[in-house]
C-alpha cells in the first residue's frame, strides 16, 4: 500500500510567536530529495533552524521572515510544492517545474508584462522595485530580464520577461490576478498593465548575452577557475568539513561546522546533489552565535563509502568553497556606467538559486540605488554552468553610494545577515 498524499507531508504551524513551524516529509527516497526539499523552503522565504531526517522520513524546523505574512493558502501552496518534489507524488502535482529531472523539461512560454507607472520618488523607478519583484515572486513568476525606462511625461515603462511555474499566465484570470497583485502595491502609481505572451523572436531577443567579457569571468570566477579557497573579504567565516569512515561500516560521516546563511542546507545539499552523494542520515542545528553544526552519513551512488582519498579531498574542497562563497558579488564599469554583477552556480539538474532578483532589488533599495536595466543569463565558466545577473545602475543614483558598499550590502542580505 503506498503512502497517502495527505499523510507525505504534514505541516505544524508554530502555537507561539518566535518558536519554529515543523515540516514533516515522509516519501519513497531519491538521490538529491533533500536538495529539492530545501530549494523550496527557501524559494518560499523560509529559513531552516533545525532539520532531521533518516532515509525519506525529513523534519524541519522553519521560520517565517518577521515581516511576512502567511494565511492558510501560502501554507497549502507551500505542501502542494513539497509534495511535488517527492518521487511517488510528483506526477499528481501537474507542476512542471517541480517534475522529476528525469524528464526532459518543456521550455517555459515567455510572457511579457509592461508596467507603466508615474516616475515620482518612491515609485517603481526607486524604492517600490523590490515590492514588485517580491509581487511576482510570491506568485511564482520567474523573473528573465527586466527593462527601466522614463518617458518624457514623467511615467516610467518598466518591461519584465517572466515565466510562469504554475503555467497559468495565458489565462485572463491569472493575468487578472497579477495585474490585481501589483496595483494593490502600487496604489495610485499605476498607469496601467498590460501582460501578453511573445513569440520565438522575441523570447531569443529576452535572453541574455552568451558572451561574458573577460573582465567579468577573471575578477569574479578566478576563484572557481584556480580552484583556490577564496581569501577576500565578501565570504563567510571558517568553515571545518572533516570526513570520518571509523563510526558506520556502511558509511561515511561528513562532520560541517560553519557560519549560518541564508540557504546554507540548500548549499550542502545541492553539493552533494551534484557528486551523486545519497544522504542516509543527516542531522543540523545552529548554536549560540549562529554557528551551525551538521552531521550527515553519506554513501556514492554505488552504495560504499568514500574511501578514496582524492574523491574525499574534492567533496570537502568543494564543500568549503560552496559555504565560504555560494554566491559571487562585484560592482564594476561598463564603459561609462556602473554595473552590479551577481552569479551563483547552477545545480547539474539546471535549477538555480530562488528569490536572488528579489535580493539584490531590496538591497539596492535600502541602498537608496535605482535600477536602470537588469538581465538574468546562464553561462559556462569553467566546467561548471552559473546563473549570473547583471543589472546596470542608475547613473545618478550609482555614483552616491561607494561601490564597495553597494558590494557589501547587497552581499549581506544574500546571506541574510542584513
């Protein structure tokens, strides 16, 4: 008899303000399950504090954002994803974006959303971009490039390339929704909004450049490219993997001390993803000081241990790269202007990192930084593919704020240390 859907995952939500939400997730297991698992929570906003799981039964431990606020749909909108993810439920879930990589994936229609606005301080053009970008992020709209322009009547035409994961876009009702979505942020502000699906010429005008310009793949990626452990200041403190093959005659323990970050278990987990590592017994807390301490029993693909002595000096190499610096952040020129550049690697399965847009948009806005134009590319550095955004900034604004600052506070609140 196979598992009930309603019974794969169970949600408790926390009785008391402060203390943890519990996700339980109980499904047939697969190799990267638990990376999956964590890309969602956090594509969600929510942080892990505690996780515990042995073979395919998972608990974690989440909290809410303070400033967020979730009803009963965002929490059934969260189980319906999760179940998604699990091997024996995917299929009913109808999300394709959830869909097992088995599969090769269907590319997603691209749909053009153009949002015109009075240019006022405050608007869109300034401090409202993150609300936006938070807008559609909570409606699972995929952000693709972006366009910031200001008309000479003092409105502002900002085109956003988005797909949608639940593909439901070219429907009134959807279209409906968003536009609802973004004028009850907006308010007043908004001109009018309009949302229309565009073809195969214009979707490939949508993409971003293939070619990186030296400047960029040397300054940000000489790192990945020497394979050296990086020794700048934009990266998080020590961190200790120590592998053990005494304590399990069937597996290897991986012991991980480090600083917490934002989407710190994705990390591992989509580490590990990617060598083909199963997890069959894991355990993870933060400590006082928001040091953090994992514990996980591993085995290859092969079901033995990692005996290997050059297979272990590359997965604990690889894991202190991905938790010293999971993502990359430099401010640089682009002839005349000043451009912020963000990259993160790309998991084998071609998902990549969530809520990065909606990051950087809310970092520049406490930055008091305007975007002039943005666009999202995938590029192969190396051996390795990584998402990478590049986002023009406004030349008056840019110019105010020191670049190492714009740097730094955008770093920050990657790894949520805002």
């Amino acid at each position: 008899m196979g598992i009930l859907q309603d019974d794969v995952v169970i949600i408790r939500q926390s009785e008391k303000e402060g203390e943890p939400n519990v996700i339980t997730v109980n499904c047939p297991d697969k190799t990267g399950l638990g990376c999956d698992l964590c890309r969602i929570l956090l594509f969600f906003g929510l942080s892990i504090v505690r996780g515990d799981g042995k073979w395919c039964y998972i608990v974690f431990w989440v909290v809410c954002k303070p400033a967020t606020r979730w009803g009963s749909s965002r929490w059934e909108l969260l189980k319906k994803r999760l179940i998604g993810a699990c091997p024996s439920c995917s299929s009913a879930s109808g999300i394709s974006y959830y869909r097992s990589e088995l599969q090769p994936p269907k590319p997603p229609d691209v749909f053009l959303l153009k949002l015109c606005c009075y240019d006022r301080k405050g608007l869109l053009h300034d401090f409202l971009f993150a609300d936006v970008t938070e807008v559609l992020c909570c409606l699972e709209l995929n952000i693709k490039k972006v366009k910031v322009s200001t008309t000479p009547d003092g409105s502002v035409m900002d085109l956003f390339f988005v797909t949608d994961t639940r593909e439901l876009l070219h429907t009134t009702k959807r279209q409906e929704e968003t536009c609802k979505a973004l004028e009850d942020v907006m308010q007043e502000a908004v001109i009018s909004c309009n949302i229309q699906k565009v073809g195969p010429q214009i979707t490939a005008c949508s993409q971003a450049s293939p070619f990186l310009p030296s400047q960029i793949t040397e300054d940000i990626f000489h790192l990945e490219m020497s394979n050296k452990l990086p020794s700048v200041s934009l990266t998080s403190n020590s961190v200790s993997v120590t592998m053990d093959n005494s304590l399990s005659p069937a597996h290897t323990l991986v012991q991980i001390i480090c600083q917490d970050h934002k989407g710190l278990l994705y990390d591992i987990m989509r580490t590990l993803k990617d060598y083909n590592i199963q997890i069959s017994y894991g355990r993870f807390y933060i400590k006082q000081g928001r040091k953090c301490e994992i514990d996980l029993f591993i085995m290859q693909a092969d079901g033995k241990k990692i005996v290997d002595p050059s297979k272990q000096n590359a997965l604990s190499s690889r894991l202190q790269m991905e938790l010293l610096q999971p993502l990359r952040v430099a401010v640089m020129s682009r002839g005349p202007d000043t451009e912020l550049l963000v990259a993160n690697p790309v998991e084998l399965s071609s998902k990549g990192r969530p809520l990065v847009f909606y990051d950087i948009t809310l970092a520049l806005k406490m930055l008091d930084t305007c975007i002039f134009s943005a666009e999202i590319g995938r590029h192969m550095i190396g051996d390795r593919e990584w998402e990478v955004y590049r986002v023009l900034l406004d030349e008056g604004a840019s110019l105010s704020v020191p670049r190492r600052k714009v740097e730094e506070g955008v770093w920050k609140l990657l790894m949520g240390w805002e």
